[in-house]
C-alpha cells in the first residue's frame, strides 16, 4: 500500500490511499502491473500532467494497455460538476494514451460535514474497489524507503515535467471514518 500525499506520484501492484483530498483530485491509472497514481492540489498546470505520463511511461511497471483512468474529487473541486471533472481527466488520458472509458466519483464533504476525505482504491484481479470516509488528517512522516514508487511532482508552472524522489511521505495513516463503499461511474 502506498498513501499520496499532496504533490506525490506512486505505484503500488494493489492498493493506493489519498490521505486528505479536500478540494484536490486524486488520480488513478491502471495497467495489468497496478495502479499508478497522482494526487493533484490547485490549479491544473500542463507540466503536472506530464509529470504523472512521465512517472507512468518510464515506470518498469508502466508498459503494457491502459485497463481504466478514474478520477476521485469533492464536488467543490469544480463548479461545472461532471464536465469540468471530465475535462481535467481527459487531459490526463491523451497525455498516457489512454483511449479506454474515464471513471470517476464526487462526494459533497460540506453535506457530511468532513474537514477532509480519505479515499482507498483496491486493484483485485482487474477489478478496483473503492471506498471514501471522513479523514481527521492524523498521519507520521518519514523516510521514503522506496524512491523509485513513491515520487514528487514540482508545482513550479516552470518546473521540469519529471518528478523526482520524494524524501519524506506518509508512513502511517490513522483512518477515523466510517469507509463508504461505491463504484466509480463513467464521465
């Protein structure tokens, strides 16, 4: 399991947890390796989405087709509901090539009165499973041990598209919620 902290890119064969998505999107590709996945604050910049087709691509697990694309966001995250969410993915979709049905889920965290949320998302035999909760932020940092899975990604507009080592990720997460499970729908 890897957990993607704010500005991070990872991969992991089964299991990728967004620690904290309160008006961030969470993004996840996935191929017969695993699940790659991106956790993107603010404003959409072209570099950042190079930065996720960079880690994909020159990933030795990045090979081989694209099973799905799915994006998990709080509908705060965009004004416009589905299309916005629809079109901020699609750019990640022709930055990987990936041709296949764009999947994603929204929730309202000031209707369940939630500071932030917590998202899991499970690769199980080409299936992926879901689930979102209340998050109170509760988290230990420390050294990443696993450099080539668990990158950053510069938020510079001018930063390099290539995301580099991260030094200090989340270790351990406390999960205070309730998960709710559901299934990404198509955009």
């Amino acid at each position: 399991m890897k957990y993607v902290g704010m500005n991070e890119v990872v991969f992991d064969a089964q299991n990728v947890a967004f620690h904290g998505l309160g008006n961030c999107h969470g993004i996840v590709y996935v191929n017969n390796n695993g699940l790659f996945a991106y956790h993107l604050p603010g404003v959409l910049q072209q570099n950042r989405v190079a930065a996720f087709a960079y880690f994909v691509t020159h990933h030795a697990n990045g090979g081989g087709p694209g099973l799905g694309l799915y994006g998990y966001c709080p509908t705060n995250r965009f004004n416009t509901g589905d299309k916005g969410h629809k079109t901020e993915m699609k750019l990640f979709a022709a930055a990987l090539n990936y041709t296949g049905k764009i999947r994603g889920h929204r929730w309202n965290v000031e209707q369940l009165n939630w500071p932030t949320t917590f998202v899991d998302v499970y690769h199980n035999q080409g299936h992926i499973m879901n689930s979102i909760e209340k998050f109170e932020d509760i988290k230990e940092n420390g050294n990443n041990l696993d450099a080539v899975n668990h990158q950053s990604v510069h938020i510079n507009q001018y930063a390099a598209p290539q995301p580099v080592p991260a030094n200090w990720v989340a270790q351990v997460v406390v999960r205070t919620g309730t998960p709710t499970f559901f299934l990404a729908h198509d955009l």
